[in-house]
C-alpha cells in the first residue's frame, strides 16, 4: 500500500534539536511540531524556542535555523511577539494551530507571493458560473469516490467481505454526472462516505468505529479520522500557499468567512491515500494502542504520545514516493498536492481539463 518508502529523521521541539546538520541537511525543509508549551522568539536568523513545564519553569532554550522550516504545528500554548511572526512571514513559513483536544484552530498565513489578478479573476469566474463550478465540484466528488474504492478494493482483496459496501459505492458515484447543484452533489458524496465508513468496521482488526462523531469524536477511530483529516486540511493549504491559487475561492464546499476552503475541496481527494490508510495500518498494526488515547465525558482524546506516533508516521508517508505515470518519475506523497493545484490553475485559466488525482496502485 504505497510506494518506495525512504527513510526521514523526524524532530519535533519536544525534543528539540541536539543534533548538526548537514550540508544536505540544511537545504530540506521540514515540518516541526510543537507539543509542550514554551515561548518563542527570533534570533538573528535563527527560531529560539523555551519549553515551560506544568509549573511555569522554563527549560534550556532551544534554536532551529530558519531555512529548515517549511510549517510549524502547534499543539501546545506558545508564547511569540509580532516580531517572530514578521520573520516567519518574511521567510514564508505557515504556523498552525491546534487546541487541547486536537481542533485545528487557525493558521497564520504568510503574504502571498505568488500574486497574480489573471488567476484571482478567473477564480471567482469559475466560481460564479454555474457549469463551470459544478464540474469542477463532480471532478472534486468524483476523485474522492474513486479513492475511497480503490481503498476497499484493496482490502477485498485480502480477504475482507467489502462487495456490498463496493457495490453500493458504485451505485452512488454513477449519480455524480447528473447532478445539477452542488447541495445535491455534496448530499451524495456525504452518502458514499457515509457507506465507505460503515467498511472500517471491516478492515480494522481490534478497534470499532460505528457511527462518524466529529464534534467531539467519541471512540478511538472517531478520533484518528478527524486529527487525519485536519492534518490533511493543512497539508493542502501549505500547498496552495505556493501557488497562485487563492484558498479562499471554493468550489465543493461553499465559501466562508475564516477558512480557506479550497483546501476543504483538495483534501477531499487526499483523505482516503494519506489520512485512512494510515489509520488501517496504524491501528492494524499495533502502532497505535488503546493506551494511546484517553476517554473522557463525551469525548475520545489523543494522548500526547498517541499524537506523536500518528504525526510520525504522518511525515514518513509524505516523504514515501511512487513513479509519477505522466512525469515518468518518483514524486512524493506530498508533492502530489501540489501537482493537483497546479492541475486546477490549469483549468482555471482555460490550459487543460482538470482531472482528479486518482490512486493507481
């Protein structure tokens, strides 16, 4: 289930950093996960970190160069001033942010740089002409279904009885070419998901999932599906950042006041190859145990350690690659996102037909 694996050195500020880098090193940037709290600030052309205990005391500053960076996660209270976060948005680093019960909160979102009024304008066409966003939804809906298939599909065949939920599945993604709303398009992509998640009870050996809980989730699974799908989120927001694409301009998912949207429509593609497979194989794995989580009234929570396993091996999916069918080459999980965001500007400006990331492994 996936491509050529390479092996990653994973850092988080927890354990922030007692190591050189390399010269190789040194020109990768990375995502950095800040779990306990502590203050941040800038020095010279380096990110100072202070971790703080439960008391309040502070530890032994830690430094992370700047050109190391790509995106910072924070789950635990961060101390910063406008000063650092001038300098991550001078050095093009997205921030974001989770609260105690794993919610993506918010991001700061550096200055565009990849400006441009021809793509904006063509955006907000797009969105405004009926056929125009409408295909672009079905291609949205469309690309997730498949995915979603090709996950059963996989598990079918070694073994696990899927044909019903397969069947059925098919049935519903038929519906997607004649749909004339996106409310009626999104009503049937909430029924395929709806089938598809009914399977996990299937594929996953020791854990039940029942029915989707999102807010709060109230078992195990419930919980590793949203974390996933919020890291997810955030992956394709990174993504859009180097784009011209505005990530406010939806098309699946209505836009709103205080979100970037488009990412909603791109990560609907992306959940089922980078978020649930992980989860299968985590939880079948016995990567993740039920001492990893923590049940509180009415909520399912993940400990710290249990997020640390997960965002490990998060970063190590990302970096696995796969031969690229029409680049004739290796390209990263990550990087397919991108690819897929320049996909859509092509469709935007009228260069190519957009088609939907589809799994064909």
């Amino acid at each position: 289930m996936g491509g050529q694996r390479r092996h990653i050195s994973y850092l988080s500020f927890y354990h922030l950093l007692l190591r050189e880098y390399t010269s190789t090193e040194k020109s990768m940037k990375r995502n950095y996960y800040l779990f306990n709290p502590g203050r941040m600030s800038r020095k010279d052309n380096t990110l100072k970190f202070v971790p703080k205990d439960e008391d309040g005391n502070e530890g032994k500053p830690k430094y992370l160069p700047i050109a190391g960076v790509s995106s910072l996660y924070v789950f635990g209270s961060l101390d910063a001033n406008s000063a650092l976060y001038n300098f991550l948005g001078k050095e093009q680093v997205t921030v974001h942010f989770f609260d105690y019960y794993e919610h993506y909160t918010g991001s700061f979102y550096p200055k565009a740089y990849l400006l441009a009024g021809k793509v904006l304008v063509r955006q907000v066409q797009h969105f405004q002409k009926k056929e125009k966003r409408l295909f672009l939804a079905k291609s949205f809906v469309e690309g997730s279904a498949y995915n979603m298939m090709k996950n059963l599909k996989y598990y079918k065949q070694r073994g696990r009885y899927l044909e019903e939920h397969l069947s059925t599945m098919t049935t519903l993604s038929e519906q997607i070419g004649s749909c004339l709303a996106v409310d009626e398009l999104m009503g049937i992509e909430g029924n395929i998901r709806q089938v598809y998640y009914q399977a996990f009870d299937i594929i996953l050996n020791d854990f039940k999932m029942g029915n989707r809980s999102r807010q709060p989730p109230q078992n195990e699974v419930n919980t590793l599906i949203s974390f996933g799908n919020m890291m997810c989120y955030s992956l394709c927001l990174d993504q859009l950042y180097h784009t011209q694409l505005n990530p406010t301009i939806s098309y699946l998912h209505e836009p709103g006041t205080r979100r970037y949207s488009l990412a909603l429509d791109l990560a609907e593609i992306f959940k089922p190859l980078l978020v649930d497979r992980i989860i299968f194989r985590i939880l079948n794995k016995k990567e993740i145990r039920s001492e990893d989580f923590e049940q509180q009234v009415n909520r399912c929570v993940l400990k710290e350690k249990g997020r640390k396993k997960f965002v490990q091996v998060w970063e190590d999916r990302l970096k696995e690659t796969i031969k690229h069918r029409s680049l004739k080459k290796h390209v990263s999980y990550k990087h397919l996102v991108k690819l897929e965001c320049y996909k859509l500007s092509k469709q935007i400006l009228d260069m190519q037909v957009y088609r939907p990331f589809k799994m064909w492994w």
